[in-house]
C-alpha cells in the first residue's frame, strides 16, 4: 500500500467504535506503530464508544481518546462537530459501518484508509462451505494493514512487539489461573459443568488459586450453576465481577493463563500479555478472532455442520452444541498442563 509521505508522521485520526475484542486487536497495530521510526512526531487520536474509551487510553501508540457518547443520529452530530475543529493529516475508519459513514459525512471528511469488510465471504463460507482466500486474512492482519506505509526502517524493539495493554500488566504468578466462562451468545460456552470439573482438577493438583472473571451477562447462568458450587467448595477461588475493564485487565495480567470461550476477554488477556486456552464452538478461525499470542492454544472439533452463525448468535440447528460439549474437561485440563510447562 503507498502512502503520501506526509502521512507518515501528524495526526492521526483512527475511528473504530467496537467491540472489545476488534479494539484490542487494533491495539496491536497501533502498539506496533509506535514501534516503527517517527513515532515521536505521530499523534494517534481514537475514536471509540465511551465504555471503551478509559481502557484504550492505555494502549501503546494512542496519544489521545475521544467517546462516542450515546448511540443516536444527535450524538453523531456533536461528535462530528468536536472533530472538525482539529486538522487531521491523515484519517483511518477502522469499522466501516454505517454510523461511520454518518461520522465522516458529517465532518466532511472523506477517510484515506478504510478496513475492508469480509461479511460476503463469510456468509458463502458458512453457508455453501466456499472458502475464500481473502479468509486467510486475520482481523489482525486487517488491522495491519490500514497502518502499512506509515513507518519505514526497524521496529525499535528489534522486531518485538510488546503486547499493547503491557503497560497495565504485571509479572503474572505461576500459581494464579483465570478463567472468563461467559461469552455475548449462549451458543459460544463451553459448559458450565466443565468449568467445574476444570477447576475442581487444577484445585486438586495445584497449590494456587483461581480468579473466575464475570460480565454481566453471566448473572443469567452462574448464580446456582456446577461452577458457582465448585467455587464456593474451595477458599481458592476469587471471583471478579462489577469491575472496569481497566481493573480486569490488570488483575488478568497477573495471571499465568486464561481458560476461555470466543469473547472479548480471550483478546483483553492476549493484550496484556497472558496467553490464552479458548474453546471454539460455532465461529472458526476464517473469521479472524484466533489469538494471537505464540503462547496461546484453541480447542474445537472439527464438525460439518461449523461454522454455523458469523458471530454465535443463532440457536444450535442441532439443539446439541456438540461443538463444544464433544470437547470434555480432562483433554482441557492436559493442554493448560502443557501449556504451563512449556512457558
């Protein structure tokens, strides 16, 4: 991709409005920017939805955050209004999505860069089994390339791109284990009774503790569940609920891994520097949302009838959730076990 010089250094305007898991996967692109040559005569401006935003101001290579402070055609308008008062060098639209469009309309500004959407491939590849080329294309690889071009020369890490939320981590403890067993849509989950049997096994055989990290969309499912009961047989075990997503991150980075489903948490984890095991269900990695960490490992089965939704949201046509029932607890427990002996 070429790129105007003038382009390689000023201001930046990069807007992408969600969700946690895409925001962290564009905070490595931008961590890895601020790596590059000219880093220090490049300003980075976010612009994200409001309960993003305290945790973006941590990623490396972002100088600034500005929220989207509501969801309605008003709420546009006097975001707009704010952003065209600054002259913007060179303007990145990250999400590609009508309320950008809006956005830019708006301001009058036409972005250089825009992310190039997937959605057609990925409805053929779950509905006829096409697979496309343009699938080998990682949400982070996307990412990626929206800021080609900026920088030339060295990373001045040597090539090594630290985690973009580092800076909120700390030296994780060997004997501290997270798990996040929630997920936007039921259908992504691996069972809740095999958490139970996970933690009940890592309790038995290790001295540490576990921190079970809740959304609130785990209020429907936890209280009186087989996790909740196997938490509250140990005093081993912490449980993290109504925090911000600043809070989680820092107490996910003292972690040494985290047992999770496909969600945002798997991606706040990987972002702070703690590796990942994830369960897949019914997405796959031609969406784009595999970890990212060399670290990091993925359990799914290898079904006919996956992918079945682009995001988890539609029921099992099954009724069985075979795809992620059929991968039990004790083949979970020997690859954390594997994991933890090769870090």
């Amino acid at each position: 991709m070429s790129v105007n010089p003038q382009h390689a250094s000023g201001d930046i305007l990069v807007v992408r409005f969600g969700s946690l898991g895409d925001l962290c996967l564009l905070g490595w692109a931008l961590a890895r920017l601020a790596d590059r040559p000219g880093a220090k005569d490049r300003r980075v401006t976010l612009v994200t939805k409001s309960e993003f935003a305290p945790l973006m101001e941590h990623v490396r290579g972002i100088h600034q955050v500005i929220p989207l402070k509501g969801s309605g055609t008003g709420d546009v308008a006097r975001l707009a209004k704010e952003l065209r008062r600054l002259s913007w060098d060179l303007v990145i639209d990250a999400h590609n999505i009508l309320r950008g469009h809006l956005l830019f309309g708006m301001m009058r500004r036409r972005p250089d860069r825009r992310l190039a959407k997937d959605t057609a491939a990925r409805l053929a590849f779950m509905g006829i089994g096409l697979r496309r080329g343009r699938l080998d294309r990682t949400m982070h690889d996307r990412f990626e390339d929206l800021t080609a071009g900026l920088a030339t020369g060295p990373d001045d890490r040597n090539g090594e791109t630290l985690p973009p939320l580092a800076a909120l981590g700390t030296h994780p403890s060997a004997n501290l284990l997270a798990f996040a067993p929630g997920a936007q849509w039921d259908t992504k989950r691996w069972p809740d009774s095999y958490f139970a049997a996970l933690l009940e096994m890592r309790l038995r055989d290790h001295p540490g503790s576990v921190r079970i990290f809740l959304g609130p969309r785990e209020e429907n499912w936890f209280d009186g569940s087989a996790l909740e009961k196997a938490a509250g047989n140990s005093d081993r075990t912490e449980i993290i609920r109504g925090r911000s997503l600043t809070e989680v991150a820092i107490l996910m980075s003292e972690c040494n891994h985290l047992v999770t489903n496909d969600s945002g948490l798997l991606h706040v984890a990987e972002a702070v520097g703690t590796p990942v095991l994830a369960f897949f269900g019914p997405t796959v990695r031609e969406f784009g949302y595999y970890p990212v960490l060399a670290g990091s490992r993925v359990l799914e089965r290898p079904l006919d009838c996956r992918p079945c939704s682009r995001n988890g949201k539609r029921p099992c046509h099954r009724a069985d959730l075979a795809c992620l029932r059929d991968i039990p607890p004790d083949e979970a427990y020997a690859v954390l076990e594997a994991m933890e002996e090769s870090r």
